[in-house]
C-alpha cells in the first residue's frame, strides 16, 4: 500500500470560481468523462450540444470539463440495435473526423472561464485489421489529452454492454459465466500488449458484471487462486509495469451493476500501486457532476488518496478528501506543471508518461500532503517540490529566487524581438568571447534588459564587440554598457518558479514555451541556438545561463511558433548534449499572453 495515506484532503477550486461566488462543490479532474455524441445517424449516442454542456459545468462551479469520444468501430463490429436497423453506416465517424478541431475550438472559446480537456475511448477489436483499424484512428487523434483503451465486445463480435439477450447469447457460446468472464480477461490482455505504449488508461475492467455476474474469483482476485483471480491479478501487474491507470468508471452504479471496477478489484490495485483516474462516463446533460460526491466517498472509503487525470499526454495528479486544506489547489497547480516538465526533459517525444517512474520530494511548507503522495524524502524547508526521472531532474517552487547581489559585465537594454539577443552574441563570438552567465529580463514594455559575464578575453575586446554591435544595428539598443558593474533586478513576479535543471540553479519564472540546453563550454555555442531561433522568427525574452565545469546550461522563454521552435532545434541538436523544447501553454493559458 505504499504511497496511499489515509490523511485526505478537500479540493480548493481556483480563484475565478469562488470570486464568482459559486460554492465549491465535489469535483472530480475526470479522465473517462462526458461522451461526445454522434452527430448524425439514426442512433444517438452520448451529448451533442458541447456549448450545454461546458456552460452547465461552469454553473455547477467547476474548473474543467473533460470530453471523451468513441473510436469508430469496424462494419462487422455492431450492435443488435444497429443490425436491426438494417443501414449501411459507421456510426460517429463524422463526428470521430471533426473532433480534435471542434475540441480545440471549445478550448480557445473558453480558456478565461474553464479548462476543457479531451480525449477517446479506443475501442478494442482484435489483433490483425483490428489492430491496424486503431492504429489508424490513433494518428487521427494527434493531441488528444488522453486515450483510454476498453474492451467492449467479445472475440465473437458480440457486445458486452449491448442489450440482455445479446448477453445471453454470448454466455451460451461460452457455456458457462466462468467461460464468459475467462474469455473477456484474455481480451483485456491482449489488448495491454498490444496497445500498451499508446493508452493511458484501461476503460471499466470488470464491464460485463452489466448483464453477467463476476465470478467470485473476479470480485475478490486478492483471494482467490483460480484461473479468472490469476488473470485479474496479471491485468492489474501489467498495468502498474507500463504505466497504465486504471478507470474508476462511476456510471456502473448508476446502471445498478455498481462502480466499475468492484472493490475488491480496486484493493488490490492499491496493494499493487496501479494509478487510478476517476470518471462518471456520463452521456447526458442532467447527469453532468452528478456522481461526484459518490466517486469521492468510494474511493475515501476505500483508502485512496489521490487519482490521475491528463493533459496532452502528462499525468496530473489530484488529492481525493473531504478535510479542508485552502493551500490544495495551488500545491496541485505547482505539482502537476513539474510533472509536465519533467516529463518533457526525459523524451518529449513521447506519446504518454508513467508517473509511477517520477519520484518527488516535497519542501517543509508541503510536507502536509507527504503522506497523500506517498513522498517522505524533504526537499528542504521552503514551498517546493523537487521530481526526478530517468536521469533528468527539476526544482520547482513558490519562493522567489534571489538575483546576485553584485555583477559586472555587460549591461544593455534592447527592442524586446526576434534576434536582438542574437546580435550582440554573434558579435561576441566573433571576437571569441565566452559568454560565463546571463541574465534576461522582459517586463512587458516592449523592450528587454540583459546582463552578461565573459571571459577568456580582454576588456578591450569586450568594447570593440559591442561597438560592431551598435555599427550594425544601433536602432535595436537603447543603451549598452560594457562595464557594467551594479545590481540586478529581481526576477518578474509569478505565482511559482522554476529554481533548477538537473541540479544546476537556473532560476526563473515559468513560461507558456521554453527551451532548456545542456552545451559545451566555448565561444559561440549560446549563439548557435539563438540564430536558429531568430531564423524562425522565434523571440526569446527571458533567459538564465549558467556554467558548470566546462558545460554550459541555458534556460530560454521564448515566444513564437511551437512548428518552428521545434525545427530550429532538431536542426541544431547534434550540436548540443541536450536541447528540450518545453511547452505549457495549453495547460497553463495565463503564462500565454
């Protein structure tokens, strides 16, 4: 039962929300959330009307509305109510092409009211076309948040959740309710390996209790030892090994077949360690939120203390809890924009995170929430929160960090666009000055103010630089001083602060694009990355660059096309120890603007 205390927590809605005057209600960060409808075709299935819904979440006081939309199915893969109706179509496929861009609409349309987050429902059908079906489905689904991969019908084509006689149908192939449920079981596994590096979470593990009774075997696998607990137990093993979580599905109940999956279920996946996401599948407006105070007394009841949800990809982590803590909502906000960066200095590349690989440490100012996230190694006395993963790690907090109290160097203020910066680094370059530190600093005015420490070279050389400087573009600096020698400004106030990368100190605010570099210590490298960047059109304002012996590090905000920032470092990567394009802008709308 490592890292699930019983110490639990109320849920803080942010600041717009209780401004407003709304109650803070129970609210669940849902992954399997409300179904999107099918548009067109003589079978509805799930909600329609979008605006509803995101405008009846925001009157019910929540912080988000999730959306989750079924993968099209295969033709020979329907329902008995679809083969009734004896028409020739894939239902929800129209509706399956649009979505990303309808999604991302909403999301823009909305961003200063509410989050809205999305993803699919992978619909499981074999190995073979099957297979290759998804896999196509899964391309047209690029920057969903989530996927979540459920099986629905069985090897035979016939549906678990369809109607009773449907049902009945399929136990009487199988021959027996242990048949049945055996059956169901190998589909789920198979699917794990299959699907296993592209899902985030398994939908509703125990569905077929809808209209066939689980086997006491399935409802308690902690206890027992035959075939269906043994395989229950490997499902919930592979889970834990790829970083899988698993739907607490809150619909079941309400259908009278109770929450998916069972408790006994859920005991083991807290013995095992699996993660949880937390959702009511919820297919109409009147039963938007209805489930929450119920998926948060399950899960209470049953030792839980925190669950997931997902932002393009990257686990966020929430404290289940009905005890009253103000601070919980702005420690979960610090938290999760960690685990997104952390998780993006180790492979941005890749299509989902196993939070269960990301260690944490909590600061003193956090340590109440330690025994929620099962973290009992102190990352100090402060307000922060240090992660680590696969080599990489990161130092995140509320305390703002301290500017040197003397430097000397460069001083020199500047039209806040793309290749300013560039400019005078290029011109130090060519004089083959090494740029030791550098400080940039953009307070929205238009203009940027920048303080450089050099070495290998003589003063002399440092004048002449910044004279070609001025010779070629004088229009871009306002002011520029070789010999700086004074204070430096404190860094731009934020609600947090990042305070460092793989344990060097680069410390500034977070920002909606970012680019972190690891180089080796010699003239001209800075310059290197900063002309790809102009090249692009791409504007840095805000940079902290610091040395360890003969390495360099950078940390850059910069703002301009995701598309280009990303070209411009593939093109210089073989240059580079590592180079990371960090991004938050989706997640964190205010660092935006």
């Amino acid at each position: 039962m490592a890292g699930y205390g019983r110490k639990l927590y109320r849920r803080r809605l942010p600041t717009l929300y209780s401004a407003m005057g709304t109650a803070a209600p129970d609210f669940i960060w849902e992954t399997h959330g409300i179904h999107t409808g099918t548009i067109v075709g003589p079978i509805k299935h799930g909600i329609d009307d979008i605006d509803g819904a995101i405008e009846r979440s925001i009157e019910l006081g929540h912080p988000a509305v999730t959306f989750i939309i079924h993968t099209p199915r295969l033709t020979t893969f329907r329902y008995e109510a679809e083969e009734r109706l004896g028409l020739k179509f894939i239902r929800g496929d129209s509706a399956f092409a649009d979505y990303v861009a309808l999604m991302k609409g909403y999301k823009r349309r909305y961003a200063d009211r509410i989050e809205v987050h999305y993803g699919i429902e992978l619909e499981w059908q074999g190995l073979g076309l099957g297979l290759t079906w998804s896999r196509a489905k899964i391309e047209q689904m690029l920057g969903v948040d989530f996927i979540v991969g459920s099986v629905h019908f069985s090897a035979e084509r016939i549906p678990y959740d369809g109607s009773k006689e449907e049902a009945e149908r399929l136990l009487r192939l199988r021959g027996s309710p242990e048949a049945y449920w055996e059956g169901y079981l190998d589909e789920v596994l198979t699917m794990l390996d299959a699907w296993g590096e592209y899902i985030h979470a398994v939908g509703h593990l125990d569905l077929p209790k809808l209209h066939v009774p689980a086997p006491e075997d399935v409802r308690e696998p902690m206890r027992g030892s035959g075939p269906l607990a043994r395989k229950l137990r490997t499902i919930l093993w592979k889970l834990s090994d790829k970083g899988i979580a698993l739907d607490v599905n809150l619909s079941g109940d309400a259908k009278g077949c109770g929450i998916y999956p069972s408790e006994g279920i859920l005991m083991l996946t807290r013995e095992i360690g699996v993660s949880i996401c937390v959702g009511t599948d919820c297919h109409a407006l009147a039963d938007i939120g209805r489930l929450y105070s119920r998926g948060v007394a399950y899960l209470e009841g049953l030792g839980f203390s925190r669950y997931l949800s997902f932002s393009r990809g990257r686990p966020q982590v929430h404290i289940l809890g009905r005890d009253e803590a103000p601070e919980r909502a702005d420690f979960e906000s610090v938290l999760n924009t960690g685990y997104s960066l952390i998780a993006q200095l180790d492979n941005p590349s890749r299509r989902k995170v196993d939070y269960q690989a990301i260690s944490i440490s909590l600061g003193e100012k956090y340590g109440g929430f330690r025994e929620a996230l099962g973290s009992h190694v102190p990352a100090g006395e402060g307000a922060s929160i240090l992660l680590r993963k696969d080599g990489h790690s990161l130092l995140i907090g509320r305390e703002a960090p301290e500017s040197p109290d003397f430097f000397s160097g460069i001083y020199f203020k500047h039209r806040d666009r793309p290749g300013t910066l560039a400019l005078l680094v290029s011109v130090l370059a060519s004089e083959g000055v090494n740029i030791d530190s550098a400080y940039l600093f953009n307070k929205g005015d238009g203009f940027g103010e920048a303080y450089i420490s050099v070495s290998g070279c003589s003063q002399e050389r440092v004048e002449n630089a910044c004279e070609f400087a001025l010779g070629t573009n004088a229009e871009s600096f306002l002011e520029l001083i070789p010999d700086y020698a004074g204070s430096i400004p404190s860094p731009k106030a934020s609600s947090f602060y990042i305070h460092a990368i793989d344990d060097v100190e680069l410390a500034m605010p977070p920002a909606a694009q970012m680019v972190h570099s690891v180089h080796e210590d010699r003239p001209g490298m800075l310059f290197v990355l900063l002309a790809a960047l102009a090249a692009r059109d791409v504007n840095v304002f805000d940079l902290r660059l610091t040395q360890s012996p003969g390495i360099g590090h950078a940390l850059l905000a910069v703002r301009g096309e995701s598309l280009a920032i990303q070209l411009a470092l593939a093109s210089i990567r073989p240059e580079f120890r590592h180079i990371s394009y960090l991004s938050l802008g989706e997640e964190r709308g205010e660092w935006a603007r």
